[in-house]
C-alpha cells in the first residue's frame, strides 16, 4: 500500500514539474526583449565565424611552418590544393591571399616573364603557372578577385568584427571596411592601384579623358558606364569597384564610408585622368 501511494504521489508531481518548466520556458521566450534576442543570434554567428576563422588561421600557419617566406611557388601550390578541400565559408578569405600570392610571385619574376598580346596556351591550370605569360598570369589574378567580389550580397552582411580573430588590423578604420565585401574590394583596389597591366596593354586603353563622369556627383558616377575604356584594363575595373563600394554604402546608410570612398574615388581619378581641364573638375 505504501508502495502504491509512493508511486502515485511520483506520476501526481512529474506531469505538474514538466508543465511547469514548459510554462515557465515559454513564458521566458515569449517576454525575452528583441534586442536580446539579436545580441543573442550575433553572439552565436560570431562564435560559428571564430570557428572558420580558426580554420584559417590553421591552414595559413601550416603554410607558414612548411615553407620559407621565398619559397613563394611552393606555397602557391599548397593553397591551391587546400582550397579545393576547403568550406565554402572560407574559399573567399583564401583566394584573396592566393591573388596576393601570385602577384608577389611576379613581381619576384617580372623580368623572365614573356610579355605577349595573346596567352600561348588557353591553360590555366594552376599546377603550370610557372609556364604562364604574363596575359595569362594577370588574367588569373583578376579571376581571383572577381569571383570573391561577386558574392557582394553575402559578404556585406558579414561584419567584419566577426573575423578580427584572423584578419589583419587594416590601415582603415572600421567604419569605412565595416563588412568583409568592403574588406575585400579595398584588398582588390589596393592591387589595382599598382596598374601592373600596362606593361601588356596599349598605354591608351588606360588614359580616363577628365571630361567623362569620372569627376560627377556620386548618383552620376554610380551610373556611368565607361565605355571608352579597355574592360581589361586596371582603371576599367577600379571604376566599377567605387562604383559598388558607393552604391553600397549609399544603400548602408555608412555616411562615413560614402564620403571615405568618394574622396578617394577623386583623388585617384585626378592621378589617372588626362586633360588640362581635370584641375578644374577636381576642385569644382
């Protein structure tokens, strides 16, 4: 009988504590503030990006251990190959420094490379890239960049806070590279700027006439297409970097990046434009 009683008092208090927890559970998310809830949900996708930000930092330290800082072929073909294997969360990061890579690859072998017009083969593949031209090396480079540019919608929703476990501290402050799509197209004009192209094109396909939208307002410049200019060239594809970058921050609401991008936009198209009028147009 004591028995009996024992067990029905236990099946009596069970039913009432997990209605209790289950009440109390939703009673808790039901009141729980929203701002709470979003520092939550940022806490957690940060914690998942410190994990590929490890991942990063595993396979870039492994590079280092392995090879010497000349030793520049060797870790070309080591990213490469970790690329193929990696998330697809990180195959951005890593062909950003793969880009870096091969330009630092040419500039420690710009004078044994064949300067030609049209690549002597359609190979790409990364294992030859010693046999590359110089057209086919560029090229391959710029692959790099636009298809990491290309995820624009995923990567400007990305903080870059969300990173700073593996990133560089940049010459910028946050405000103007507050998202890694704004990281990264500042990697990608940074390599731009050096306009190494020119040795392999026409010095004409890279003169901006200062009497084109280069100088406009940035609702003007936003909506210039350049047509005048070799898509090929480094000034082509730096004009449609401000271009995204502007529209961005225009659509972001970051004043400070939007007046940031704007002046450097100026500024570099008053180095690059030709014309006696560009004077004028820079300070008009």
């Amino acid at each position: 009988m004591k028995k009996i009683f024992i067990a029905l008092f236990i099946l009596f208090l069970f039913p009432i504590t997990l209605f209790g927890q289950s009440k109390i559970i939703r009673s808790k998310r039901y009141y729980y503030p929203k701002d709470s809830l979003n520092a939550l949900e940022s806490k957690y996708n940060k914690a998942i990006n410190n994990k590929y930000a490890q991942q990063l930092k595993d396979i870039c330290k492994k590079i280092d251990i392995e090879y010497k800082d000349d030793e520049i072929e060797e870790k070309i073909n080591s990213l490469e190959e970790a690329i193929q294997t990696a998330d697809n969360k990180i195959k951005p990061f890593l062909k950003i420094i793969l880009a870096e890579y091969y330009y630092s690859y040419y500039k420690r072998n710009s004078s044994s490379f064949i300067i030609e017009q049209k690549p002597t083969s359609s190979n790409t593949n990364y294992k030859d890239f010693k046999k590359w031209s110089l057209p086919q090396l560029f090229s391959y480079i710029d692959n790099l960049y636009e298809s990491v540019l290309a995820n624009e919608e995923e990567l400007s929703n990305i903080p870059i806070s969300e990173y700073d476990e593996f990133l560089e501290k940049s010459n910028l402050p946050k405000e103007i590279t507050s998202n890694i799509f704004e990281f990264f197209a500042h990697k990608a004009l940074d390599y731009y700027f050096n306009n190494d192209q020119s040795t392999i094109n026409p010095k004409t396909d890279f003169e901006i006439d200062s009497n084109t939208k280069v100088f406009s307002n940035i609702n003007e410049f936003i909506e210039w297409i350049p047509e005048d200019l070799n898509r090929q060239s480094s000034n082509y594809k730096i004009i449609k970097i401000y271009q995204r970058l502007l529209s961005l921050n225009k659509k972001q609401n970051n004043t400070d990046a939007l007046i940031f991008n704007d002046l450097e936009r100026i500024n570099w198209a008053f180095k690059v434009s030709i014309s006696s009028e560009k004077c004028y147009k820079f300070v008009s």
